[in-house]
C-alpha cells in the first residue's frame, strides 16, 4: 500500500462493521445449529481437529527448511 493511503483501508474496514452486523444467517435456525455444534461440549476436541493441519504443515517446512541439504548454500558458506 502507498503512502497516505491507509486511510482508505481503515475507512473500508470501519464500513463493513454495520454489515457484519446485518448477517441474516446467524439468528436463522441454520446459524444457531452452526453456533450450538461448534461451541458445544467438544470445543476443545473441535478446535484441536481444526488446528491440527497447520501444525503438521509447520512441522513439515521447519523439518525441510532445517534438514534438507542444499549443497550450493554449503558450499557458499564454507567460502566466506
């Protein structure tokens, strides 16, 4: 974003409040059968289920960016 245009952002964002507020799914019975299955008794179990692939995926890029040999990096570091 330029400079001097934040403004803008800031002014989308505080615009879309009222129409965050205006959601017609959320008192429909829809909305409250999704509200009632996600905060229920296994939010814990819920949310670890959800999480859970983001974890993995983190693992597994540290575990490749700490572990994979790169050969050329190698070489170029034992050169300086």
């Amino acid at each position: 974003m330029g400079r001097g245009k934040g403004w803008a952002a800031g002014l989308v964002v505080m615009a879309a409040g009222p129409v965050a507020q205006a959601c017609t799914v959320c008192d429909s019975r829809a909305g409250q059968a999704v509200r009632h299955g996600i905060f229920d008794g296994h939010f814990a179990q819920t949310a670890g289920v959800v999480l859970a692939p983001f974890a993995i995926f983190m693992m597994v890029s540290w575990l490749l960016y700490t572990r994979l040999p790169v050969p050329a990096y190698r070489e170029a570091k034992e050169v300086r």
